[in-house]
C-alpha cells in the first residue's frame, strides 16, 4: 500500500464539515490502492465523487478538498443589526411594518423575505405574536 501524504493526514485529523472529511477519506483511500467500488460502497458515494476529489487533491493539496461555499454576505452589518435590535428594544409598540420603514429609512435596505425582520425581533426579545 501507498504512503499517505502528512499534509492529508492532519487534514484528516482535524475537526472538519463531514463532506470534507468524506472527500479527504476517500482520497485517502485512494491512495491506498483500493478500488472505487469498494470506496463508494463504503462511503456511500460515487465513483466519480472519489475521481473528482482525487483530482482536485492532486492539483490544489488539501485546499482542493475543502468547500467552497462561503455563504452570502449579510445585508447589515454587525453594528447596524445591533443598532436595529437596540431600536426596536427602545420602542413601546412594535410591527414588522414599523421595523421595515425604520431599516428602509435609515439603511436603504428591504429584506427579501418577512423572516428577516421576524428574526430581528426574536434577536430583539419579542415574538412574532407579541410583535402583533
């Protein structure tokens, strides 16, 4: 059997996302010489899944093997949320309505969706019912 990189087995050994784990195990495994079929069955993924992560270890290292998803960047930033949570604190009666003109005024900003601003007020201590 192959020798395993050092760099792919700290990669291994640390605390990882399970998908990250899985593509660096089925490297690993790989590497070993075993056979993809036996690969996929084990970990329940495809042959090209094994091929695709062997590859892309191949030219990138363990980077290569990490997600690359970063998620989408927040409308407000840290202080403003803040700002917007100590503001609806502040207030005596609250309504989505109310909060949505306050962000629109103050930061030009309009939420996609209403769960943005019910999550405001859950952040801020008051219930959507309550909010009501």
């Amino acid at each position: 059997m192959a020798t395993i990189p050092d760099d792919l087995m700290k990669f291994l050994a640390e605390h990882r996302d399970s998908r990250e784990y899985r593509r660096a195990l089925a490297v690993k495994l790989a590497l070993q010489g075993y056979l993809y079929n036996v690969i996929s069955d084990m970990l329940d993924i495809t042959p090209g899944f094994i091929s695709q992560a062997k590859n892309a270890y191949e030219a990138h290292g363990v980077d290569g093997l990490c997600l690359k998803y970063t998620g989408s960047q927040p409308y407000l930033s840290p202080d403003q949320r803040q700002a917007v949570i100590t503001w609806i604190k502040a207030q005596k009666t609250w309504s989505v309505e109310q909060l949505r003109t306050y962000i629109e005024a103050t930061y030009a900003i309009v939420f996609q969706s209403q769960q943005s601003y019910y999550q405001l007020l859950s952040d801020a201590g008051i219930s959507y019912k309550k909010a009501q």
